[in-house]
C-alpha cells in the first residue's frame, strides 16, 4: 500500500470516526470489523489489489491474493468475457458482496487511484506494456515470467520500476521454497568448492498436452476482445490456437519459447545460486531446431553453453520430460555437487544436504510464500525475493540463447552494456516491433 494512501485512508477513517462521534442528528457507526476489532485487518489498512488476465495462472494467482487478509482484490480483466465473469463471481464469493468490478481493457484498472498493486498474468507479449504503464501509475506489481518477449522489454520493465519506485515480485517462485534457496546457498558460501560448471535443463515444448490445430482462420468468439488480445503483436487470422496454452507459448508472436518462458525459472536458481553467469561477460552457443505444426513456429530444442573467461561455464539444454535428471539446476564445484528441481534435491557428497550454515556464511533472502512475499514488501518498501533485476536477467539469458539458435551461430555477451559485442544483426534482435498505435 503506498505511503499517501495509507494516510489518506486512515485519514478519511479518522474523520469518520470523529464526525459520529461528535454528531447527534446524524449518528454514524463503523462497523468493528472495519476497525479490526474482530481480529480481521480494517479496511483502512489492506492492500487494494486487482488481477490482469484471469486465465489458469492469473485465477490461480487471484484466489490466493483473495486469501490473503491483508489484502482487498477489487477489480479483474481480461479480454475474454466468460473469464472475466467468473473471476469476479469467485471474487465476489469469496468476499460475499457484489463489489468486485469487471474490465476488458488493463487500462481502466491502471487509471484507478485507489488501486495499490496489480498482478499482471497476461500472455508474454503484453507484460512490458502494461507493467511500465503500472509504475508510471505508481503501482507496486506481481508480474508473471518472463518480462517480455525481448531483452529490450524487459529492461524497460526494470528502468520503470526503478524510476517510479514500485515493488516488483517476479513470478520465479521457486526462490520461495526452502530446496532451491538452500542449494544457492551450498553454492554461493563454497560448500561445493569452486564453482565451475552449472548446468540447467527446462523442459522443451515436446510438452505432451501440446494441441494440434489446422493453421485456418476461425470465426472470433462472441465475448473475445481479438484485437485487445493481439495488441503489439501482428494482426493474424483467428485461430483458437492463438489463445488456448500451451499453443501460444509456442507462436513467436506472443512468446520466445519454452527456452525462455519455462527456462527463466531455473534459470533464475542459476543466477541465485552463481551470480557471475549474468554479471561476468561470456561467449554463449547454441544450435536447435525449430517448430513447423500448424499454427506453431517457436523453438523447439535447444542445446548449448555459456562459458566465461574465468573458466566457469553453464550448460543449458531442454529436457525431454519433467522429470527427466536434466531437468532444473546442478552447481559443480572441485569439491562436490548439488542438484535441485520441483521433484527434489540431490548432492555428492550426501553430506552437504545436513550442511547447518555458519552466522559468518551468506544467508539468502527467506521467503516462505511469494505472493504473501509480495505483499509484505508493498507494507515494508523492501524489494522482495524476487525483484525485477532477477526477473530481467533469468529472462535475457534466455532470450540471447535462442539468439543464437536464431542465428546459427556463436556471440559474445556484454551484461555491462546488455548487448551482444560488434555484432548490429544480433543487437537488432533484442528489441521487437509493436503494431501501432502500441509501443513503450
């Protein structure tokens, strides 16, 4: 809840209370849950929230922010009519009243004064455009990875939240659970030795679920804002494919890939765990081949390394199933090993699991539940454990890798300038054009 609203809030409570108590003929009376005399937070003190994108994910993310006592979700959008319907009549449920408004367009959300915070849950290609304009609007976010569709969009996400002063939860909440945070920590405080091989696997879009639809154009829906569901990207026939997941996640038009839109979370356990595989400069190769199904024409697979001047390297490849043993983040030292996914973790020696950490070691940040996370930090002004710097590199690693499936061929880093060094045809590549009138 930002500063001036809190005031304000109390403020107008404050003098509410104060006019019924001084006033005869107009007695006015607050309830006490609304003064928190019942135990419930009063409603001067909750975060005021609403949800952009209402689909799977952003229902998800919705419901918990709803179970949250200190927090109040007052709004919802989405371009699909049935699904912005039924998010505000879970909302409305939830709360038992008929409060919750209902949005096609993000930007009438935006343009609210009394909303703190927005989570943005939309497709990849919409998330720079809405997440800038948020903080321009000084709202605090949880925003779903990766940034953006390009290296360019996510460091315009970044600079915005820096310059306007937001709270930015990235949606990597594997660093909310105690598995991954421990196996960075093994890594950053040299329990493995020196660090000289981290290798990451995601899994790649030969995701079992994936939907086979003829590439032909299909009537547009009653109740789909078509044109607002495409916004920057090009304008294209519809086709149910262009919406329903997992099929946008492989159009190029919506999103980079799984080896950027899945990668980004292990990814990011790599940056954790081994900062210098985003600060050191590298020379990265990569080789994969690429999708031709229908509607579908994103990266398929994905095999190559990041190496350093210092030695370390990081090898990143998709993973054939999710439980496949490549799948997530292995951090090798001269000394020992560990591994860490959704499944578990794993290290060599066996002993480093029972690893009790000294006072004098590096602590990381614990976070026991990231969207509860988020909302302690929009109370307490402090980055929370997944701020828009980690979000930005765990999603550009990503983005420069299939560069280099894109290209056919090996390039050179500078994560000091974020660009690729003397090479214009990979540097134009790191930003994408938006259909007019949209652009950042």
């Amino acid at each position: 809840m930002r500063r001036n609203k809190v005031l304000g809030r109390r403020s107008f409570l404050a003098k509410a209370v104060g006019t019924a108590a001084g006033s005869i003929a107009f007695p006015y009376f607050v309830c006490s849950s609304a003064l928190g005399k019942d135990g419930s937070v009063a409603a001067s003190e909750r975060i005021v929230t609403a949800s952009i994108g209402t689909g799977g994910q952003g229902t998800a993310n919705m419901k918990v922010f709803c179970g949250n006592p200190n927090v109040r979700v007052v709004a919802v959008c989405d371009v699909v009519k049935d699904r912005r319907e039924k998010a505000k009549s879970i909302v409305d449920a939830i709360y038992k009243n008929q409060d919750c408004k209902a949005y096609n367009d993000w930007r009438d959300i935006i343009a609210r004064d009394d909303i703190d915070a927005v989570c943005i849950t939309t497709q990849d290609h919409w998330h720079a455009l809405i997440a800038v304009a948020a903080a321009k609007a000084g709202k605090d976010m949880y925003c779903e990875k990766p940034l953006g569709v390009a290296v360019s969009e996510c460091r315009a996400i970044r600079d915005a939240v820096r310059k306007y002063n937001c709270i930015f939860q990235t949606g990597t909440q594997q660093r909310s659970e105690r598995n991954f945070r421990f196996a960075c920590e093994l890594a950053r405080n040299g329990y493995l030795g020196k660090i000289h091989t981290v290798r990451v696997g995601a899994p790649g879009p030969v995701y079992k679920r994936t939907y086979k639809r003829p590439p032909v154009e299909q009537p547009i829906p009653l109740g789909l804002d078509y044109e607002m569901y495409l916004g920057p990207a090009p304008m294209k026939p519809y086709n149910g494919g262009r919406i329903a997941w997992p099929d946008w996640y492989l159009i190029w038009d919506y999103s980079a890939g799984f080896i950027v839109n899945w990668g980004v979370h292990h990814l990011d356990i790599a940056v954790w765990g081994c900062p210098d595989v985003a600060t050191q400069p590298c020379e990265l190769e990569f080789t994969g081949s690429y999708r031709n199904d229908g509607l579908t024409d994103n990266i398929n697979d994905w095999r190559g390394e990041f190496r350093y001047m210092s030695g370390l390297k990081m090898l990143y490849t998709d993973a054939v199933e999710r439980t496949d043993e490549n799948d997530g983040c292995l951090f090798k030292g001269d000394e020992g090993w560990v591994h860490v996914n959704r499944y578990g973790i794993q290290a060599q020696p066996q002993s480093l699991l029972e690893v009790k950490l000294k006072p004098s070691n590096t602590h990381l940040y614990e976070s026991r539940e990231h969207h509860e996370d988020f909302i302690n930090c929009v109370r307490t002004r402090k980055d929370p454990v997944s701020p828009v710097e980690a979000g930005h590199k765990a999603s550009y690693l990503g983005m420069i890798a299939e560069t280099s499936v894109r290209l056919k061929r090996k390039l050179k880093w500078d994560p000091a300038k974020e660009s690729f060094v003397g090479d214009d045809e990979a540097n134009n590549l790191l930003k994408r054009p938006m259909r007019s009138p949209w652009h950042l």
